[in-house]
C-alpha cells in the first residue's frame, strides 16, 4: 500500500512539474514515505530525517508521509525541527496544496484526518513497474486488534466503488499490464462498509475475472 501511496505521488509532483532524482544531495524537495506498523522501519525513518540539517541546503524542502505522520502529527515537529510539513495517508491528494503553502512561506503545515473521505488520482499514479500493477480496491480497517496500529493511521474501512476499480484495471490492461494485484488492508472486507451495493470481495473477482487480457 505504501508503494502505490508513494507512486500517486509521485503522479502529483510530476503533473505539478517535478522529476524524481536519484541523486539525493541534489533535490529539492525530500519525502519519506514512512510505515509505523513495523518499528525497525518507523526508527530509520526517524534517524534519517534527524541527520539532514539547516546547513546542509537551507531551501531543502522536507516532508514526512504516510503511517507515521497520522500517528505522531504535530508530534513530528518537536522531534524534528528541520521538518516542512506532515501528511496523513488520507490526505495524500493534498500534496499538491501543501506544496503550495510551504511554498509561500508557511511553516509546519499538517494535513492528518482520521477518515478517508475522497478517491486518490490513481489514475495520475506513476508506476515504475510497466508488467505488475498495484490496484486499491479498501483503505483502512475496522477491527481494532490490541496488538495493531493500522486503524489509527489508516482510519476506518473505506471500498472504492466496483466501477471504480473495473475502469481502472481495463485501463491498465490496455496500457500492456499483465499482473494485478489488489490491495487493501483488508481486502476480505471489501464491500461490507458499504451493504447497500451488494458487493462483496467474491463478486469483484469474478467481475475482474470477466476482464480480457
């Protein structure tokens, strides 16, 4: 899920004119797309982010995503001062606005909702694999396990409409796609947040399954 997050994003800064770099010490801008489920992965995050300095490049603009930054929000900025903005995984379609605003000067900007509440440009999504596609057919959970976080930084369950999803995979059928892979936190419970569509994960297979190519 965090890939495809991280390839919606990278749609959006290449609509807004941006290129990705490899060269880290040559870019302007720096987003860490982070995972707090796994703490190994939340630590080196953190440790990465704490080594880039104001002297280092003093226009550097630095962002914090994903799981991380809808559980710590604000929290972020105490931890790490030379930090710009912090984006919750379902405000990602702010990106573009959030530029914006530190663009112009605005300080410490954060984007963090609990709920997922509008449908990510997917379609502006840019894929580095050109064989295997990542495909979001539900975002968040609604189980509240002791032992999980996902809940809180992903937010309830949300299915994206069967249409929705259908259009999307004809699409990348069409642009040589031979593997897709449907995500979701859990992709069992697809449909059931929404039981006036009288949709379920078995009735998406088959529909997908109907699909040429």
């Amino acid at each position: 899920m965090n890939d495809l997050d991280s390839e919606v994003m990278k749609g959006i800064l290449d609509k807004r004119g941006l290129s990705h770099s490899e060269d880290e010490e040559g870019a302007g801008l720096l987003i860490f797309n982070t995972c707090w489920v796994r703490e190994l992965a939340a630590r080196k995050a953190m440790g990465k982010v704490g080594l880039l300095e104001d002297e280092v490049k003093a226009n550097l603009i630095v962002g914090i995503t994903g799981c991380m930054a809808s559980a710590k929000k604000e929290a972020l900025f105490d931890k790490l001062p030379r930090l710009d903005f912090v984006l919750g995984t379902n405000n990602i379609h702010h990106l573009d606005a959030v530029l914006d605003e530190v663009a112009l000067g605005r300080e410490r900007v954060v984007r963090v909702d609990a709920h997922f509440t509008e449908e990510l440009p997917y379609a502006e999504a840019k894929r580095d694999d050109k064989v295997r596609a990542y495909v979001s057919i539900i975002r968040g959970c609604s189980k509240f396990c002791t032992y999980c976080c996902v809940p809180y930084t992903r937010g309830k369950e949300v299915s994206r409409t069967l249409e929705s999803i259908l259009d999307e995979c004809r699409k990348l059928i069409a642009n040589g796609y031979k593997e897709i892979i449907l995500l979701g936190q859990n992709v069992n419970s697809y449909g059931k947040d929404q039981p006036e569509w009288q949709v379920r994960f078995h009735d998406l297979l088959y529909e997908l399954d109907k699909i040429p190519g």
